[in-house]
C-alpha cells in the first residue's frame, strides 16, 4: 500500500499539503484524499488504507482532527488517529451517534474502503478556531449542507478563501445518486456554498480545484438542466428507464454490483420531481 499521490496548495504558513491513498486506483471514487493544514487533518480516510496513512502520519504533530460527515471514506480512521495523536475528532452533530455507534455499509463499499471503526467525537461547533497560537492559525465555519449525507458539513476558511467540501463536489455533472440522497437538498445545499466568498476548493476526491466556486455552478447548473430535461422528456410520456437511457446512458455495471444502491435511475426519478424555480 503506498501513496498514490501528493498535493499541495502553497500560502504560506496556511499552505495546504494532501496525500491520496486507495485500495483500488480505479479513478476517484476509489481512492481519497486526506488534507492537512498545519497540526489539522479534514476527515480521516479509508479504515484499509490505515498502514499508509500512519506512516505519513507519524513525523507530523497533529493535534486537531475535523470530520466532515460519517461516510466510512472520511472518517475510516478517526479512531486510530484520535488514539495515535491523542486528540478528541470534531464531527458534525448530526453525524455523531452513528460515528459512535457504529453502521452498516454495503458490501461494495466494504470492499473499497473497508469498515469504520466506532469513534467518540465532539460536536464541531459552527466557528472553530484552529492551530491556536501558530502561524496557522485560521477561524473555520462550519456550513451545514445536507443532500449527499444528512451531516455532511463544509469547512469554509472565510480569510483564506478555502472551502473543503467533504463530498459536495466530486465531479460537475453527476451520473449516479445513491438511493439515500436527497436531490432538492443536494442542489440547496450547492446554492449555500455558491453564496460563499471562497476561491480554492479542496476535494477528497477530485483533488485541488482553484476555480472552486465555478465548479460549484457548473455542477448546479447541470443538474438543474438535467432536472429540466428529464422532466421535458417525462411531459412527452417516457418512462422512468427511458429517460435514463436518453439522457444518461443504459444502467451499467455499477448499478449491478452496487444492487442498484448506486445508480442513474436513483439520480432521474428525483430530478423528474424536482421543483425547479425559473
Ligand atoms: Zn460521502
């Protein structure tokens, strides 16, 4: 298990460094990116990927440890790492008791990521000032934005212009939604952050994206075209599958090997309901 790669984004003492590690290099759904700003690590990645991240671990003083929603890839190792550098993990409020006590993930899931571990956490209020007495330090709001996950929640460095978006970006046109997704949320939650005074967004998935905010418009505006279209084709009396198919493509094997947790019907059936206001 190695690294598979590096990032950083220089300014100075508020340079941000990260490091991408995976089981699978199958793209970027499979591998994750832990960032760090001087003694704070944003989410703890995949619990099978522990071996590597200790070893980047080790030499650093970490201290403080934010995690941006439950889901197993950002918050894998909270344990082992709230252990290794003796430090009590921030979580969103909504996020905590699962963290605690445990949840079931799929078998797809499992296989990429491996499983959490149960973690204690404290409740990440809405400022937080991190790296206290350091060149680094920086004020952190916590922004709330469900959709992907009913806790996922974005950190905006408003001095620095930062913005970590736990899973709120990924990519600017979404193919798949999980069956727990909420769509009208999802694109709620993407007009909070597009009201954000930020520049650089910092993905676990996709990487660095300097154009953040653009990104950010670019993928709501995608799904609201989507939105659009699909409910086009369903004034035209296309089925649900149909419109899949028009407008994304037959389902493919992820669907299968997911059981149809993942897939581009779960993400049509929404966007045929979704109110869109012109
Ligand atoms: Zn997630």
């Amino acid at each position: 298990m190695t690294v598979r790669n590096t990032y950083e984004y220089k300014k100075g003492p508020h340079s941000v460094y990260g490091f991408r590690t995976g089981r699978f290099d199958f793209g970027i759904n499979t591998t994750f990116i832990i960032y760090r700003i001087g003694g704070t690590l944003i989410d703890a990645g995949p619990s099978n990927q522990w071996p590597t991240i200790k070893r980047v671990l080790k030499p650093l003083d970490i201290h403080t440890l934010l995690i941006t929603h439950h889901h197993e890839d950002h918050s894998g190792n909270a344990n082992r790492i709230s252990k290794f550098k003796s430090l009590l993990p921030y979580a969103p409020l909504l996020g905590q008791e699962k963290l605690a006590k445990g949840y079931p993930t799929p078998l797809l899931q499992k296989l990429i990521w491996g499983s959490p571990l149960k973690v204690q956490t404290q409740t990440l209020p809405e400022t937080l000032i991190i790296n206290e007495g350091t060149p680094s330090q920086a004020e952190v709001i916590a922004i709330p934005t469900p959709g992907h996950a009913k806790d996922l929640t974005c950190l905006f460095f408003p001095k620095q212009k930062y913005l970590f978006s736990g899973d709120m970006y990924i990519s600017k046109s979404l193919k798949y939604l999980r069956s727990d997704e909420n769509l009208q949320q999802l694109i709620t939650s993407l007009e909070t952050l597009i009201e954000l005074d930020f520049e650089i967004l910092f993905c676990p998935h996709r990487g660095i994206v300097e154009q953040g905010k653009q990104a950010l418009k670019e993928k709501r505006d995608n799904l609201l075209n989507m939105c659009r279209q699909s409910q086009t084709l369903m004034a035209q009396g296309l089925s649900e599958s149909e419109i899949v198919v028009a407008l994304l493509g037959p389902e493919d094997r992820l669907a299968k090997i997911s059981k149809f947790n993942i897939s581009k019907g779960n993400l049509i059936r929404q966007a045929m309901l979704y109110n869109v206001k012109d």
